[in-house]
C-alpha cells in the first residue's frame, strides 16, 4: 500500500467510524429525548424508566468482552458490519404501534448487546491504520462521534418526536443504521497494521517472523515477548485499573446527562421538550469539542516530539477533579447563568477520560491482546451507563421532592469524578506500565497527514 493510498484510507476508515459513532449514541439519545412521553404513555414510574434505560446495559459489557475477544479469530470490518445491522434491527419493532413496555425492555437488552462491542471493535479497526504515536487524534475523534451523535439526535429527535411520535425516533434511527451498514459493506476495509487473526497469526510467527521483525525494527519480537504476559498482568496494572475507574465515572456523567438532563430540565427548571433537547445538544457539541481539542493537541505534542509537561494520567486526572467540582455547582446552584456555561466547558472536560482510557489500555497491551484488553475497558465503564439511571432515578422517586433527589444525585457523580480522577493523577502511568509488560512502542509507520485535508485523488 502506498503512502497516499494508506493515509487516504485512514481517515476515509476514521470518518466512517465517526458516523458510526454518531448512530451509537444517537440509539442511545433516543430513550432520554423520548422519556417524558414513554413515562406518561406507559404510566410508569422513574424508578421503572431507570430500569428501561438499565435494560440496555444487561448485555452490553458481556458482549462487549465476548465479541472484542473473536478480534482475535475474526476480522473487525464484518463484525462492525454484523453489529450495525443488529442494532438497526433492534430499533425497528417500537415502531409498532402496540408494543409496550415489555416490548421496549427486550429491544434495549437487544440493542445494547449489539451497541456493547461497537466502541471497543471500533477502536480496534483504527488502530489497525495508525501506528501508536498518531492514535490520539483518531481516537478523540471517535469519541467525538459519541457527543456528535447526541447533539445531532437531541433536535433531529425532538422534532421527530413533536410531529410523529415518539416511536417514529426509534424508527428514524434503526433506518439511519441501516444506511450506514450499506456504506461500511462499500467502502470499509482492514488496515495496513491490523494485526493477524485466526491462522494467519500461525503464519505470522512461523516464516514471516523474521520479516516482520525487521520491517518493524525489532516490535515484532516485543510483540511476541508480550503475548506471553499473563492477561491479568496487564488488567491488574495500576493504569489499566484507575484508566478503567475514571473512564467509569465519565461514562456515569454521560449517561446520567443523557437519561436524565431532559427530564430535570423539564420538571426541575421548568422548561419545555424543545428547551431541553436544544441545551442537551449544545452541551453534546461542547463534550465534542473537549475531545477534539484534546486530540489535535496531542497529536501536534506527538508530531512535534514534545515530551508531555505532565504524565497523560495526572493531565486527565485533574481534567476530571475540575469537572467534579463543577457537576457539584451544577447540582447545588438555581441559577441558570452557572448552570448553562457550566455544561458547555467544566462539565465536559471528564470526557478526556475516555480517549485517555482507550490510548493507555492500547498501549499496554500487545496488538493480538489490544482488542480484548479494549474490551474489558468496555465492560468497565459500561457499569457507569447501567448503575446510574437505577441509582439516580430510584434517589428522585424516594426524595422529599424531586429538585432534592436530582442534587443528591449531582453531587454522588460529583464525588465519584473526583475519587477517580485523584486516582489516575496518581497511579495511571501507561508509558511505564508498558514498558515493564514489555509491549511494543509502536506498530510500524505512517505518514502523518492532516484529518481536515482534502483526501489526494485515486
């Protein structure tokens, strides 16, 4: 493959897996948005719509584990093709117009099976396009998808919702999959430093070794020598466990904002459908553009060869402790001049966890191993998306009044941003964790190119 080739399809790869992102989340959106409505339709509690939206973490870290592990005997493009098809499936039956409440349970626990794998396999796939130092921005920009897939559903959805229904949003974003799993079976393909599956790892290691070795100026031998590292070595590092906790908490914060901003906006500060999902959206844009910045930022320090003012754990863990602290005012202050800038900068600094998270658990791992290791990170954090909708909706249905129960439940995330955030500061130490489980610096070569550069013609 050619430099112009390889690059080009890098980032045609990156911005595919961007849209797929977007669709992940906006599946995820669309419970929250709809929420109020499905509430007053099905006449049911908070505490019993906390466990709909918990219903689609039943799956979602086991599958998480089990499907990242067949990266290790199957290709990432059909298994991110399979998924993406699955999940569009799983949206399409709320379309009925009889389908209740039992119905929406077992279309979530589907649909989070299906949704479970799809960050993990996704990161996977892009990191089989660009070797270590360049992975940073590729991955915030997935990350990005996340927030983008939220701010783009919050109007898109309301309005859906506002002129056809509630359960034409989930029909709108099952079709949307679908669309997209036609243009990832076109266009999606491996990468260049994908690592080998299934047999093709038996050929790697007999007579391609040594090739390999020399191409990748040695990596491969370091590669080989990790493999033999016992699994929980690397799961029980200092940074694979306080990676995993913050990356935890910031998922606890994004789908506490995703579950239940819409409804504390509406019954607590008074505003409408419209109100809410327009500064749902926007505070999605602001998480974007923390993850963006981010990302670009690291990949300038990388390109340049700048070594980092503070270890990539400490600079994450303080990004959290000051979203901590302003989840905290959020919670506890009833001016909606804190509260609106607030979401739109403080708050979404917590998400860096999550690219940071992913780059450091990659690093650790060997290539044949990064998927797996991918998907525990997943399992982890994905506790944060089933335990908080059940927390903090069961704290507002026992509260005096339901503005008490919502600060309480501030001010819980608020202390758990801060715990892990300490945490990683302290012990999240990739670069030297890697170095003691003996995994390679990197996996070959690439030619840097800008992502916001034209692709070179074919």
């Amino acid at each position: 493959m050619s430099g112009v080739q390889g690059t080009s399809g890098a980032w045609r790869t990156t911005w595919l897996l961007l849209t797929f992102m977007v669709v992940n989340f906006a599946d995820k959106a669309v419970l929250g948005l709809a929420g109020p409505e499905i509430r007053a339709d099905f006449g049911i509690t908070r505490q019993e719509f906390g466990t709909a939206q918990s219903a689609f973490f039943a799956l979602f870290s086991v599958a998480a584990i089990g499907v990242s592990a067949l990266t290790r005997k199957v290709r990432t493009t059909p298994l991110l093709l399979v998924l993406a098809l699955m999940w569009s499936a799983a949206q399409l039956p709320m379309l009925w117009g009889a389908a209740g409440f039992g119905t929406l349970l077992a279309t979530r626990v589907l649909l989070g099976a299906a949704e479970g794998p799809a960050a993990p396999v996704a990161m996977h796939h892009v990191h089989g396009w660009f070797p270590q130092r360049e992975r940073a921005l590729p991955t915030a920009i997935l990350l990005v998808g996340a927030a983008a897939g939220v701010a783009v559903a919050s109007p898109v959805l309301t309005w859906v919702i506002s002129h056809w229904g509630w359960r034409w949003s989930f029909g709108v974003v099952g079709l949307i999959g679908l669309v997209w799993a036609g243009a990832w079976r076109a266009w999606g393909s491996e990468g260049p430093l994908a690592p080998p599956v299934g047999k093709e790892t038996e050929a790697e290691g007999g007579a391609g070794a040594a090739g390999a070795a020399s191409s990748l100026g040695g990596s491969f031998e370091l590669s080989v020598a990790a493999d033999t590292v016992p699994l929980r070595r690397i799961l029980l590092s200092g940074s694979f466990v306080t990676a995993a906790f913050g990356a935890f908490a910031a998922y606890w914060l994004m789908s506490t904002l995703l579950t239940w901003t819409p409804d504390y906006l509406e019954s607590v500060v008074g505003w409408d459908l419209h109100q809410a999902g327009t500064l749902v959206g926007v505070g999605a844009l602001a998480n974007g553009a923390v993850l963006l910045v981010h990302g670009l930022l690291a990949q300038r320090s990388a390109r340049r060869g700048d070594p980092p003012r503070l270890p990539v754990g400490a600079g994450a863990g303080l990004l959290m402790t000051v979203a901590g602290c302003a989840v905290a005012t959020f919670g506890t202050t009833d001016s909606m001049w804190i509260k609106v800038p607030l979401m739109m900068g403080p708050m979404a600094l917590a998400m860096v966890m999550l690219t940071v998270a992913s780059t450091a658990c990659a690093q650790i791992a060997p290539p044949s191993r990064r998927g797996l290791v991918l998907g525990v990170l997943t399992f982890v954090y994905a506790l944060g998306g089933i335990l908080s909708p059940l927390v903090l909706g069961g704290m507002v249905d026992r509260a005096a009044t339901v503005s008490a129960g919502y600060q309480q439940g501030w001010l819980l995330t608020s202390g758990l941003l801060l715990t892990a955030g300490v945490l990683a500061a302290l012990f999240c130490r990739p670069e030297q964790a890697a170095r003691r489980l003996g995994a390679p610096a990197t996996t070959g070569t690439a030619t840097p190119v800008s992502p916001l550069a034209p692709a070179p013609p074919r």
